[in-house]
C-alpha cells in the first residue's frame, strides 16, 4: 500500500456492531448473526468485531440490488 494511501485507511475509524445496528436500524443480535454467518463484511480486532463505513455501505448498496421489484396482483372485489 502505498503512504497516500494508507494514510487514508489509517483516519478511517471502524465501527462497532452497536454502530453498525444503529445505521441499519437492526438490533445488535442481527449484525451479530449476519457478520458470524458471513453476510456481512467485518473482521476482528482483539476478539472484537469492527466494520469499516464504506464496506457497510457497499454492502447496503449490494442487499438493495437484490430485492426485486414490488408486484401488485389484481385484486378483485367480493
């Protein structure tokens, strides 16, 4: 990595599973499973999972691609 770069990476600060919780506005217990289950990207530091803003986003960004559109059926009237 080049010094321009990681200095960059050096003033990111990683967020906790509780920040992460607050950003979905999930209970902390989710990002636990999905981050254990490898749907969320994360890694530990010192026994302790810590997430980085921009992975998070992207990740967001990839669950919103996945959900297919709304269909509404015809529904008829009794």
């Amino acid at each position: 990595m080049q010094s321009r770069e990681m200095e960059h990476a050096m003033n990111k600060q990683a967020w906790t599973i509780q920040q992460v919780a607050e950003f979905l506005n999930v209970n902390p217990r989710t990002v636990y499973r999905l981050v254990q289950a490898g749907k969320l990207p994360g890694f530990k530091v010192a026994g302790s999972w810590r997430f980085l803003e921009e992975d998070i986003r992207e990740w967001v960004n990839e669950q919103k691609q996945q959900v297919p559109p709304t269909r509404h059926r015809n529904r008829k009237s009794k």
